[in-house]
C-alpha cells in the first residue's frame, strides 16, 4: 500500500488561507458604511388626535347609576 504524500499538504493549506483571506477583503471592501451615522430627529411622537385636545370622560359601567 503506497504512503500518503503530505509534503505539499502545507503550501495549499497556507495558500487556501491567503487566498481566503483577500477574497473577504475584498467583499468586505465593496460594502458602504455610513461614515458619521447620526440618530433621526424625534420631531413628532405621537400622532395628534382631535380627542387629545379635550378633555374626556370614562364611566365605569359599574359607577353608572342602575337602570
């Protein structure tokens, strides 16, 4: 049974890492990141409903008087 030549098993490990390595440079490198990001100005909250600027209001149904 012939032995397993390993002698070269180094050089395309080292090289399958090398090449791996630019190939994720690159893909990394073609990506656009926001250089200064900066948070969305809060203007509004909430939205303005008519029955906000009134005043209101809620009867419990058990506060009513019986009928």
């Amino acid at each position: 049974m012939p032995q397993l030549d390993t002698s070269t098993w180094f050089i395309t490990i080292l090289s399958m890492i090398i090449t791996l390595f630019f190939v994720f440079q690159l893909k990394m490198s073609k990506h656009t990141f926001p250089e200064n990001p900066e948070p969305k100005p809060m203007t509004s909250l909430k939205p303005i409903t008519p029955w906000e600027k009134k005043w209101t209001k809620i009867y419990s149904p058990l506060s009513l008087p019986p009928q």
